[in-house]
C-alpha cells in the first residue's frame, strides 16, 4: 500500500514538473520576442541594443523550433534522419556583436561580418530540403544512411563555435570593463556583471552540447537534454526581462564611454611624468574634493585641473599607480571614514555619509568600502578603532 502511493506521488511530481516545465519553455518563447520589441522601441535605444533584440529572437526561434517543428518534422517523415537545432549557430554570433558594440561603440555591421552566419547558413542549406521532401529526396536518404557523421558533425561544429566566440566574448567584457574603470567614477549604470551570467549560462549550453556530441556517436537518446537547453535558454530570457526593465545598463549601457570616445582601455605606457603634475592632481583632489560629484570622469577631471585625458591618465597610471575608479572611490573611502568619526555627523546614517562622500548608491559604496578597507561600513563604525 504504501509503494502504491509512493509511485503515484512520485507520478504527480513528475506531471507537476514536466507542466511546470513546459509553462517555462513557452512563457521563454513569448518573453523573448516581447523583450526585443521592448528593446527594439525603447526612447533611449541604441544599435547595441538592436543585436540584443536579435538575440532574444534567435534564442525564441531557437526554443520554438526544438519545441514545435522538431516532432512535426519526425511526425511527418518517417525517416531515422532528424533536423535539429540551426538556430543553436546564431546565439553566440549576436552575443558577439552586442558586446563588441558595447565595447566599441563605432563598430558597424558590414560585408565581413557575415561570415559569422555562415555554420547557420550552411546547416539550414543542408537541412532545409531534407524537411521539404522528407523520403522522397534522395538527399534525405544519404543523410539518413551516414546519420551519425551527420549528426557527429553538427555537434562537433557547435563545440568549436562556442569555444571559439566564449573566449572572445570574455576578452571583450574584460576589456570593457578596464575602459570603464579608466574613464568613470561610477561604473553602476555601465556595469558589464551581468554579462557573466551570460557566459556562465551558455557554459552550460556548452557542456550539454558536449553530452550531445558523444550522444550522437553512441546513438543516446538527448531528446532530455534539448529541454533542457530551451529551459537554459528561457531562464536566460527572463533574466534579460529583469536587466532590461529594470536596470538601466542594458538599454544605456555606453552612454557615458561613447560621449568620451573611448575605444579601447587606456593603459598608459610607461614613461617618465612630471612629478609636477601629480603634486597638483593630489592638492587639488584635497582642495576640491571633485570625488563628491558621483558622476565625476577622467574626461571631466582632466578639464578642471587643466591636463589632458591622456595626460592625467598617465599620472593616474604611472606615478599613483591604479586606474581612474580606483583613485577616486579610494578618497570617496577615506571621506567615509573621516566624516564616521566626526560628531557633526553622529545622527547621520551610513548611507547618507557615503551619499555625502560621493558614492552613488548603497551597493556600490558597500562593495567598494569592504574592498579598500576589509570591513563593512557598520563593522568599520562599530570598531574600537575609530
């Protein structure tokens, strides 16, 4: 009696999870293109943003055609021969381009950027006529005869595109974020952070292509690990749902850099600089206390102390010996801790210090606080040696 009522437990558990599922992958579907047409129409749009539309689409087609066209295709034609997922080949393409925009902001599409659809282009040219004719074209007997060179194939080039475009797509957030280091202050309207999430979740899109891939060699039943990519691929969605409407990096993510004509991260080389002018760089930092201004940049710094950007960012660089956010959020730091210790400010909450200070938000100032001095703000306030 009691395995009888296990096993039909474990029956409604299981029944839960494949609608709960399934509610998932579809919801995914509809948020993606609902999410580009967001993108796409936004006031404050830029031509980034329309690569990240056609990403949301492509990863929605992608989920729809696993979905709906897969089993229409086997149900159709009866063959061993099955198309599978061309939409796979586009995902990382338009990452790519989304990020190397955001990077550098005077990137355009042109005659070259084509070949980065060309496994798709290739993939949909091979699969298409096998889905028109089914068992009557001779082509979609070939492919069913040598299925596992087909498929073996497939995989195979999916592995090496997302290797290839997953390393590429690291170096470019990297390199974005040391840009924004070098030229803002404030980096929490042009934060890169959740592009990671991004990598980590096409990561795991890449290892079950890896499962795939030995799958097609052995004859394994993947139909589990293609709903398993489209529930990847439909999280993935709903966490672009959440950036893109309520944070404001997704749909203004270069607004700041672009207006400084950053291309590239400024790391200054080394040479000798004039003493002189870190002397009153430093002096004019204590005088003037620029740091208060939350949106303050190297750009704006360099026009108030008479330097040049590159100029400044060499002493910065060179003599001081840390980037731009870093030198500025380290005196935003040391104002914190001065102004914690002064009795005109016991009634003060820590937020409104560190707002006093010049950081713009509590996050921010937390992260960036317990990086300088090891501390939380009420750890540092509540110790003994203040």
């Amino acid at each position: 009696m009691a395995c009888c009522l296990l096993n039909y437990l474990r029956e409604i558990i299981e029944k839960i999870m494949e609608i709960f599922l399934t509610i998932c992958i579809y919801a995914g579907i509809v948020q993606g293109f609902y999410l580009a047409f967001l993108l796409h129409h936004n006031k404050r749009r830029n031509v980034a943003n329309n690569y990240l539309s056609m990403l949301l689409v492509a990863m929605s087609i992608n989920i729809a055609h696993s979905v709906f066209l897969i089993p229409l295709f086997n149900k159709l034609h009866n063959l061993p021969f099955q198309i599978k997922e061309p939409f796979l080949m586009l995902v990382v393409p338009f990452i790519w381009f989304y990020v190397k925009k955001m990077e550098q902001p005077k990137f355009r599409f042109g005659i070259q950027s084509c070949f980065h659809f060309l496994p798709f282009v290739v993939f949909m040219s091979v699969s298409i006529p096998a889905f028109l004719h089914g068992d009557s074209s001779l082509f979609a007997r070939f492919l069913s005869r040598y299925s596992i060179c087909f498929y073996a194939s497939i995989w195979a080039v999916l592995l090496v595109q997302y290797s290839i475009y997953l390393v590429q797509i690291l170096k470019i957030t990297r390199r974005y974020k040391a840009t924004a280091e070098e030229e803002l202050s404030n980096i929490e309207y042009v934060d890169v952070s959740w592009l990671n999430t991004f990598l980590y979740a096409f990561i795991l899109v890449f290892v079950f292509l890896a499962i795939m891939f030995v799958g097609a060699i052995h004859q394994f039943n993947t139909c589990w690990i293609s709903r398993m990519v489209s529930l990847v691929f439909s999280v993935t969605i709903f966490y672009l749902g959440y950036k893109g409407l309520f944070q404001q990096s997704i749909f203004s993510n270069t607004k700041s850099i672009e207006q400084a004509d950053v291309e590239k991260p400024l790391v200054a080389k080394p040479k000798l600089v004039d003493t002189g002018l870190t002397r009153v760089l430093l002096e004019y930092m204590e005088k003037n206390k620029p740091h208060h201004d939350a949106e303050l940049t190297l750009t704006s710094l360099a026009s108030r102390v008479g330097m040049g950007r590159n100029q400044l960012s060499e002493v910065i660089n060179n003599e001081i010996g840390c980037n731009f956010y870093d030198f500025v959020n380290k005196y935003r730091v040391e104002d914190v801790k001065l102004l914690m210790v002064d009795k005109r400010y016991d009634d003060f909450t820590i937020l409104a210090i560190a707002y006093e200070a010049g950081f713009p938000s509590k996050s921010t100032f937390n992260s960036i606080f317990k990086k300088h001095t090891g501390l939380t703000p009420s750890q540092y306030r509540l110790s003994p040696k203040i």
